[in-house]
C-alpha cells in the first residue's frame, strides 16, 4: 500500500443528504438491498405488507455505504461484499425494530412503527426473525465473518441493555456514555470497517485501521445523533426529538454540564432533568457551553477517523471515506 | 454403521423427570451448561441477578441433551458437541424469554419471569442478547454450524410470528398448525438431531436421519405440550395453562373438533371459545374425542421417530434416543 498525505475535504463536497455522497458506490448499495430483499422474499407470501414496511426503515444506508466504501478503498469489492453489507444493514434494522418498541415510538422517518401498526408481538418477532436472518446470510460467507459479525452484535445488545438499565442514572459518566455508545452504535460501524478491509484482501493492520476508522465514525455519529434530538428539528429528522430527556437517558452534553456546575446547582439541574423541563436543561447547556463541548469531541473523533485513512491509496472511495465524519457530525437528519 | 433391529422399549425405563432419562450424557450435558455460563459471564457484573435468574429458564435441557444423545449414539461426543449443545440452548432460552414478552406471562418453572421482575424492555434486549452470543458461540465452532442454526432458527422465528398473525383464525386447518408447530419446535429439535450425527462424523444420510427423529420428537412433544395447556396441573407444570384458549391460539384437539362438528355446531363452538369459556370447549372436545386423537397423532409422531433409529449401533446413548419420545408424549410437565 502507498502511503500518501490524505488531501484536504472540501467542505462542498459533504452534501446534506447521504444519498449523492455515497455515490461511487450507489450500484453496490443497490446490490446489497436486492439480497436483503431477496433474504425476506419467502415472507412476502404470509406477511407482506409487514415485510414491505420495513423498507420505511432503511434510511441512510450509513452501515452498508461504509462497508462497501472499505471494501472499495482497500482493493475492490467482491460478491461478499454485498452480502455482508446486507447482512448488516439486516441487523442494524433489527435494533430500529425492537428500539422503537422499547421506546414505544409511533413514527419513524415519517411513518409509522412496526409496533404502532402491528403491535410489539409482532415487532419483537420480526426483529427476531431479522437478527437470525442476518446471521445465516452471514454464514453464506464464511465462519470468520460469522465470528467478527456475531461480536459486534453481542456488543450492539449489551450497550443497548446498558442503556436501558442505566436510564434514571443522572451520575452517568462520561466513560459510562461512550461505553454505551460503542456498544450501541461503534460496534458496527468498527465491524462494517474491518469486513469492508479484509473481504477487499486488506492486510490485518490495515483492516485494523479501518475497524478504528469505523469506531471514530460510529461515535463521532451518535454524539451528533444525540445533540439532534436535543436541539435538531422534529420535521426535518422525521422522528419523534427529545425523547433522551424525557427517558432520562443522559447524555455528553448533559454530563458535561452536571460537571461543570456546582454540587449544589447539578442536584438542581437534576431535579430540572427528573420534572422534564426540557427548556431549562437546553438554557443550562448553553449557560455551561455543553453543546459547543459535545460537537468539539465529535469534532475530534471525526479528525481522528479521517487521521486512519492516511496510509490508503487515493481513490475516490477513499475520499468519500475522507468527507463521511464531516458529513455525520453537521448532518441535519 | 452396523443395522440393527431396534429393541423394544421397557416402560417402566421411561422416568417422569427428564434429568434421569438423560444419565448417559449427564457429564456432558453439565459441560454445556458451563460453556453456557462462560459465555454469559462478562455480564455477571453489569447484570448480574439478571444473568443469574436465567438458570430459572433451564428446565428439561430437552435440547441439548438430544444433540448430546444423538452424538453419543452416533460415534461419539467431541468438544463441538457441548458448544453447540449451549448454543441450541441458548437459542430456545431466547425464544423462552420473549415469549414470556408475549404472552405477558408472570410465572415460568414456578418462579417469576424476567418481563415480571424487569420489565418489557430489559426483556427483549436480553433475549436479543442470547441470540446474538448463541451465534457467536456457533461461529467458534465453524461456518457449516453457523449455516445449520441460522437455517433453523430462521425458521423458529418465522413459526413464531405465524403463530403470533394467526391469533384469533378460528379456521386454522391441520396443516396450518403443523406449519406453526414446525417452525417453534420441531426446526430446533431437528436440527440438534443433525448436528449431534455430523460432528460425531456420521455420513449425511445418517445425519438426515437424526434430524427426521428430532423433527419427529419435537412435533410430538409440542402436541403434547399443547395437551398440556388444555388438560394439564398447574402446579405440576409449574406455568400457567389454558393460555393458548385465552389467546384464541388454536391447537390439534381444537382444529379436529371443528372439524368433526356439523358446520352450524362447529360455529357454535367458535362463538364459545371467543367467549373464553374453557370448560364448555373441554366438553366439546371430549364428545368429539378430540383429546384422544391428538394424543393418536403424537404416538403416531413418537413411532416414526424411533423408527429412524433403526439403523443405529446398539448404545446406551440409543437406548435413550428410543425412549424419549415416549416420555416427550406421556409427561405431566
């Protein structure tokens, strides 16, 4: 591998959609949906409209887009590749699917739920079935993908499980935090990395690099994922904001500002938490500029995804690589 | 493999519990429970009482103890043999634990169920948990495994969620039922049969035939199962019955009556078992001898699953194979 200075993004080159960015991959994403869809056809039969909803729940792609951009950067994409990047896009509904029931969300990417349309039975059936889908699509491949598929799925349940456990914690630390959102949400995106690399015929140091890329992304993401449903605009993101708070799931910026403040003044603002005004916690981030905190680290995870990609060959999949953390930390949706 | 004229069953082997009738694989059916826990212990600490109310959830080790049998009686149990064993069982615990989700069920082998003591929420992650690392588990033993549980428990799921849909169809026909019946049970039985021949190095048509015994047997055991829910105790059982009627779920005896009735009775018969009224359907299913039929069908089930053993070199692990389905019909619980 040639290692070369990785040029500098030009801000016009991050769209506000996903959709154009990922663009020099879009046929491989495309491929990846027709082996999801082909996955799920034997259901069509007995519950099609159920198996037709679920394309309402595919948005952004960001999980298949990633995997299938490694693969391309690192040498070129192969048949594994679309199975896999299906696969995981497969188990990234399954979380979409049982989250909303956890949550008893009613709308997503302005829709209706699975469970608000068939109730959580079925919405728990249908992520289960999701899941053991996603792994005998994985199977098709080979053992090893099984294996590194199989653990970041162990770890995208058990930061999942944190998270509900840890709702009502308001002495969450920010450690706590990013051990909730790496398994939650950087464990895929560290696997989708590492998959895209070593199915491309990717050394392991170099799969390693883009698993780190993967974690980075995966994190600088759910920082931007969560200061969007404090501050972002319920139209434009399609879904139901402000639901952290009012589950009392903290996050970095919350915990930022309860330890900025005084013992005193934190129990206050806890209190402010626990009584769920919503308007009084933004007014103490501001005060505590615990906003500007959560985007500066969000800011410096995207840098530090971007640092991993210095030693790849210049392609456009690699500069799309480039511009993806930008992308994840000022998208709107 | 020698061919050998199946010996006759002595009654009085059949044991009610099944912890006795398992002896001969007793020491490998504890090895499985520890690879079990291993795999569970890094969530000792963060969900410790959760973790440990799980052992409430094993009950007969039906599961693995059949592909411990079947690996015993066809040449012999290999470390695969108990990693696999832990992964069928945790898979059917995972079933287990969503179940109770669903059936908003409050008592399971006669202590609380994890939906009673932690609610909905932790519930579906911790069965999406057991999943995930049934898996994982499956991938360190190789892709061929991963391939043959997914397959299976794609169709587990699949049995669930029909089940679930065909709530309240009070036309379910036979074969209906035999669909449902086969994705829930009779696909994880079956496949624990073929994995318990093919890792004990037995050739493709004697792993077939350990998987038509497994699907047999677990047919078998859920019409049985299904009796139980009519005519079973309670207290024996250790769960609540009557269930499947409350939920409008129709099983073998009840889909026979129907049938048997003239189409004005068998509409009459409908209107009762909307009404919820349990005695007046037992009734009904007694004038019809539609208990006695499901019984017929589930001996009939237990008789074809010996017979595939008929080939098997004579073994104590044999032996045992032939009188499982016998006790799987004849159980109290």
């Amino acid at each position: 591998m040639t290692s070369t200075i990785a040029p500098p993004v030009p801000t016009s080159f991050v769209p506000r959609a996903a959709g154009s960015l990922f663009a020099p991959v879009a046929a491989d994403i495309e491929e990846a949906d027709r082996v999801f869809a082909a996955t799920l056809a034997p259901y069509q039969g007995p519950f099609g409209p159920l198996v037709q909803h679920l394309r309402h729940y595919r948005g952004k792609r960001l999980r298949p887009a990633l995997l299938l951009l490694a693969g391309k950067a690192c040498g070129g994409i192969v048949p594994a590749h679309h199975t896999l990047a299906a696969a995981v896009e497969m188990i990234h509904t399954a979380t979409l699917v049982h989250d909303d029931v956890l949550d008893e969300a009613e709308v997503r990417r302005h829709v209706s739920t699975v469970n608000a349309g068939w109730g959580n039975k079925v919405s728990i059936l249908l992520g289960d079935m999701l899941f053991t889908h996603a792994f005998h699509l994985t199977s098709t491949v080979d053992g090893r993908a099984c294996g590194i598929i199989g653990a970041a799925t162990n770890r995208v349940c058990a930061g999942e499980l944190r998270q509900v456990t840890e709702r009502g914690n308001l002495d969450l630390t920010e450690a706590d935090y990013f051990a909730v959102i790496d398994g939650k949400t950087a464990a895929l995106t560290e696997c989708c990395g590492r998959l895209g690399a070593l199915y491309a015929g990717a050394s392991e140091e170099v799969a390693e690099r883009l698993a780190n890329y993967g974690r980075a992304l995966g994190r600088a993401f759910q920082i931007a994922d969560d200061l969007l449903d404090l501050v972002g605009d319920e139209t434009t993101a399609g879904k139901t904001l402000g639901t952290d708070l009012v589950q009392q799931k903290l996050t970095l910026p919350v915990i930022h500002c309860l330890g900025r403040l005084a013992p005193v003044e934190a129990n206050r603002l806890r209190d402010v938490i626990r009584a769920g005004d919503g308007a009084a916690v933004l007014a103490a981030l501001r005060r505590t500029e615990s906003l500007a905190f959560a985007r500066f680290r969000a800011d410096e995870l995207a840098r530090a995804a971007r640092a991993e990609l210095a030693a790849l060959p210049r392609s456009d999949a690699r500069t799309v690589l480039e511009a993806l953390p930008e992308w994840a930390v000022r998208r709107e949706q």
